[in-house]
C-alpha cells in the first residue's frame, strides 16, 4: 500500500551498518492539493544543531565547485531519488522515512560562517547551497537560515550559488536579485517532470512544476542568472518531458541548461525499486535494467569522472536530445561568471575591515 504524501514508502530499508529501523508517527497536513487517498500519520520534527563549521570543502574532480553550505540535514520534500538520504544511516536514522520527518536544522550558520571569513588566509570561492539537501524545503519558511546566509554573503561581497527545487527561493527575490547586480549569484531550479500528479509521487512536498517554471520566469525578470536542471532524468518515467521543459524553460529567458542521470547510492536503490514497484509495477524492470546498462551493469558507480557521466547507448541518446532540444529552446549554455573580487573579510565582532 502507497505511503501518500511521503517519497519513501518505509523505513524498513536495511543499512549498511545494520542499524534498527525507524518508524514516524504523528500528524501532517499536505499542501500541494494532490494527495489521493488517507493521510498518513506522520510528524516532521526538527532537532537544532550547533557545529564548529558549516562550510564544507571538496576536491571532486565531478563538480564545478569547491566549497557548500548545508543549512539542513534531511530533507522534508521527500524525493524519493535524493542521493543524499544515506548520510541519515550514519546517525542511526533511516535514509526512508526518517529522511524526510526526522531534520534538522544549523541555526547559527551565518554566524559560524561570519567567522570563517573573517580568519586570516581565506581566499573567496562561490560557495554552493542545495549540494546535499534543499536549502528552501518548508521549514526555511520557520529558520531562515538560507536566508540570513544571504545577507552575510551580501554584506561582504561573498559569491554563492543555490540549487532547488522550490518556488520558496522567491521569498528572497529582494536578496537574490541585489546580489544578481552585483555578480554575486547564480540559481538553479531543477524541474524533473511537468507531470504534478506525477512529481507528487516522486517529490511530494516539493514544489509543483508549474510553481518552479514560474519561478525560473520571476528570477529572469528580475535580472537573476537563471539555470534550470531537467534532473534527474529517470528512464521510461521523466525522460519523456526533457524536450518541453527545455522548451518552456528557453521561452522564460533562462539561457543555461543541464540533466543528470538518476543516481542510487547505497540505501538509496532499494528505497527506489520499493516505490517502482508500488507505482509502476508493470516497468519497474525495465527502468532498473536502463539505468544499470549506464552503469557498467550496477545500480550506481561511484567512481570519479563516471559517477556524472553514464554511458552507454541510452546515455549516448539522452545526449543527443538534449543537444538537440537546448537548439530548439534558444538556450545558449550562457557562463555565469560571478565576481569574488569584492570580497572583504568580516572582523570577528562582526565589523567589515578596511582592507
């Protein structure tokens, strides 16, 4: 029986670590106007963290930045795909259910990152947030930690990036687009299907594709650069909508355009083959057998310089339309170049310094 309402339809998907399973309890109200059947009973709780950092630093060869700001862990949108739901394993959580309702939530983040800046050496690079989980999911609405991150980052001059999915970004708008004149941001909102009743199922708290549409349009006319992700692409579910969302994407003015495969690390792939067999039990092969001929015949490869670029005839035919449509859409894959010039660092009282 379908969990409506939630990505992941349990939290009985062992880990690696063997951990007990959780279950959620409680009551939610869902505000997308979608759901078809009982509500679950299901809570979302929020726990406050309080780290040393919050800024993270990599060094993967696979993505175009070096350093992110999570200001959350776990995410309430609940897309059944979301790779990071196995970071929830290492803290005795289940990447299923326990993902999506049990949160939490790093308040002080600006003000830990205040600091960052302010120690002697930092060198300024475009910080990315959405890296891991949604820096506008709902409870955004309640910490305001993304946005009080971008206040920081426009106090001092500091670049960012944002990836979403939610039409929540536009609280903002009067940040965003101020560090848009500055050529301090970029943002990328990623539209998955145009099919709602379809993105309910697979993203349901996020939100819907007309909403996110919208919001690519509103960031443009605000003078935003704009980038918009047909991501992930799963095969005989959403591959059919990359064309149009390109389409509709290219007639808002949004000149930059990506896709990316659906990724199924650890925990991730059995809670994705549960939901294909509740909702599409007549391809649930099929897809799986797609993605594992990307995959050199695995679920997932992690390996650098392959874990973002499956191949393989259906990759190779992904590729094509893609570069066929962006043609058709008008969308020139624009550079968003933005300025780490203006950076000046913070004193530790919170003061900017002089030089």
């Amino acid at each position: 029986m379908a969990v409506h309402g939630r990505g992941a339809q349990s939290a009985s998907v062992p880990t690696r670590f063997g951990l007990a399973t959780r279950e959620a309890d409680g009551d939610w109200l869902d505000d997308q106007g979608l759901i078809d059947g009982p509500l679950p009973k299901l809570r979302t709780t929020v726990t406050e963290e309080f780290p040393r950092t919050v800024l993270t630093f990599n060094s993967s060869p696979d993505i175009p930045f070096d350093r992110s700001v999570n200001a959350y862990r776990g995410c309430e949108h609940g897309c059944i795909y979301c790779y990071a739901r196995p970071t929830h394993a290492y803290h005795d959580l289940s990447p299923g259910l326990d993902f999506e309702t049990k949160l939490f939530a790093k308040p002080q983040s600006a003000e830990i990152l205040r600091r960052t800046f302010a120690k002697r050496g930092y060198v300024p690079k475009p910080i990315a947030m959405g890296t891991n989980t949604d820096p506008y999911q709902p409870i955004e609405t309640r910490y305001r930690i993304t946005r009080s991150v971008l206040e920081l980052c426009l106090e001092v001059g500091h670049p960012v990036t944002i990836t979403t999915k939610s039409a929540r970004v536009l609280d903002d708008l009067d940040l965003i687009a101020e560090l848009a004149r500055r050529r301090l941001i970029a943002v990328g909102i990623s539209v998955t299907t145009l099919d709602a009743r379809l993105s309910n199922r697979l993203e349901p708290r996020a939100s819907t594709p007309e909403k996110r549409l919208a919001a690519l349009g509103r960031l443009v006319e605000a003078g935003v650069p704009a980038h918009v992700s047909v991501s992930p692409i799963i095969p005989s579910i959403t591959d059919q909508f990359l064309e149009e969302i390109l389409v509709r994407a290219g007639a808002l003015g949004v000149r930059s355009a990506s896709w990316i495969i659906v990724r199924l690390p650890h925990e991730v792939a059995p809670l994705f083959r549960e939901w294909l067999k509740i909702y599409f039990p007549d391809r649930a092969d099929k897809v799986m057998h797609t993605v594992q001929s990307m995959r050199g015949g695995k679920d997932y490869d992690s390996s650098f310089h392959t874990r973002m670029k499956p191949n393989g005839v259906w990759a190779d035919l992904i590729r094509s339309r893609f570069r066929i449509a962006l043609r058709k859409a008008g969308i020139t894959q624009q550079r968003h170049d933005l300025d780490c010039s203006q950076f000046r660092a913070p004193s530790a009282d919170g003061q900017l310094t002089l030089l």
